[in-house]
C-alpha cells in the first residue's frame, strides 16, 4: 500500500511542471502563479474552518505561524516555483525537474558544513548527482547555448533548498494544513505586485489553461502536499524521502508523452545517474536518523 501510495504521489508532483508548461501559454509565470496560490489558500483555508469547527486547533493566534509561512512562502512559493517557471518558458519540463531535483545534494552540502559531519556516501552522492545532470545539459548545450531558462530554474533550485532547510526547522511547530494555507497566501499576495489580475478572468475563458491551473491548484498544491504529509506521518521524513527518487522518471516518461520531447541516450543516462545519486543520499540520510535514535 505504502508503495502504490508513494509512486502515485511522485507522479503527481512530477506532473506539475507538465501542467505549468500548459498554462504558460496563455499568462506569464508570476500571473499565473500569483492566481494559482491564491486559489490553493483559499481552499485550503476552507479545509481549516471546516476542522475548526470539527474541533481541530490550527494556531492560527500564534505569530511564528505567519512569521514562517511568510518566510517559507517567500522561498518555497515565490522565488522557487517564480524562477522555476520562469525557465520553464525556455526549457523543457522533464529539464526542469532534473535541475531541482539536485537540491537534496545542496541541502545535504550546507547541512554537512553546519553540522560538520561528512560522509564518503554522501560525498560521493553528491559528485555523481552533478556529473548526471551535467551529462544531461552538456548534450543538450550546443544546440541551445546556455540558455537563460537554466539560470532561473538553477536559483530556483536554490531558493527551494533555503525553504527546506527552514522548512526542516520549524514544521514541527505548526499544523501542517494550517502552514501550507499561510504560505500558498503569501506567496500569491508576494508575487501579486508583478502580475496583472486584470487579465486573469479572460485567461479562464480559455478550456486547456483552466483544465491546467485547476489541476496545479487542487492535485499539486492540495492533494499532491497532503499527501506528502502522509508519507512523512508513516514512514518518516527519511524514507518518505525516497520517492522524490522517481520525480525525474516520471518527468521524463511525462514530457515524452505530452511534449513529444525526443530522448537521447545521454538523457537517460543523465537522469539515472541523478537517481542513483539521490538513493544513496537518501540512504545515508536514513543511517543518520537512525544513529540518531540509538543515541
């Protein structure tokens, strides 16, 4: 169950990136994200009331609660998912997963200079995380130069590393539907100044956007995040972990499906070599909190 359940979450989380290239073609990135946060809070913040009056205690009184969603809307939301899409204008979808799926080797990198704990695992992990999405753009480079959609989606990559490791801090300390519905408001109202509303009611008149922006709203930032928070609650941020694994296939099985996108070997071959990196992060992540525990 728990195995059907976690390849089920990847392949939604991968689609999203699908569905945003879908959407793009009608607004720009900071409208249509704008709008679509705003409308994720708003259900989400639904969802609270109903569970408030179930009984649930959300927090909403508590200051750290706004304090960090604001900080986790700010890079989780705004700079992470504004950058990603912006290169998602430029590159290819299953591109864009490959390029932020090297986050766990950042976090895993600033974590070990925190803690200074190293690990020849984890060293190595990470060297061969880079040297497969290298592969992938060094095949892909010479036809295209360096595209700028790379460079954003890079310090989007990076933002989302910043997020987690706030995330990592302080997700403890709050309802976790409740966090998610702060941060999906402010990271709509951060991007709100750069985007044009006045445009967003015709945008809707368009059947293929509004398929696309209702299915990143409900199945990506609801279900898809619920859904995370499930694994987390059975197995554990560690080997919950383990299903980003898939983030990249399915991407890549995606794009060619929808996209048409032709594959090369060296994609691939890119791609597995960015799997295998992060199932032996994932591993070494899994001793650590083990370790821990003994302790």
């Amino acid at each position: 169950m728990y195995l059907l359940f976690g390849m089920l979450f990847s392949l939604l989380w991968a689609s999203a990136f699908i569905a945003g290239k879908y959407t793009l073609q009608t607004l720009e990135p900071l409208d249509m994200l704008s709008l679509r946060f705003l409308l994720a809070a708003a259900l989400v913040f639904a969802l609270c009331v109903w569970l408030a009056h179930k009984g649930a205690d959300l927090g909403w009184r508590g200051k750290s609660l706004w304090l960090h969603g604001f900080l986790l809307g700010l890079t989780n939301y705004a700079l992470y998912l504004g950058w990603s899409y912006t290169g998602l204008k430029t590159i290819s979808p299953e591109l864009v997963v490959l390029l932020v799926s090297t986050m766990p080797f950042v976090t895993a990198f600033v974590s070990s200079l925190i803690t200074r704990q190293w690990s020849w695992l984890q060293w190595a992990a990470i060297l061969l995380g880079f040297a497969g999405v290298y592969a992938v753009l060094s095949a892909r480079m010479p036809q295209a130069g360096w595209d700028f959609g790379i460079v954003w989606t890079l310090m989007g990559m990076l933002a989302l590393a910043a997020g987690t490791l706030i995330y990592r801090a302080v997700a403890n300390k709050h309802h976790l539907l409740a966090l998610t519905g702060v941060q999906n408001l402010f990271g709509g109202l951060l991007l709100l100044p750069f985007a044009s509303p006045s445009g967003w009611a015709a945008a809707m008149h368009n059947g293929v956007f509004a398929w696309s922006l209702w299915y990143q709203v409900i199945v990506v930032s609801v279900v898809a995040m619920l859904m995370w928070f499930q694994l987390v609650r059975w197995l554990g941020p560690a080997h919950a972990a383990a299903f980003h694994l898939l983030n990249p296939i399915f991407a890549t099985l995606l794009a060619r499906l929808f996209f048409h996108i032709p594959l090369g070997w060296t994609d691939i071959a890119g791609t597995l070599l960015v799997v295998i990196a992060l199932g032996m992060l994932n591993r070494q992540n899994i001793k650590q909190v083990e370790a821990a525990k003994r302790t």
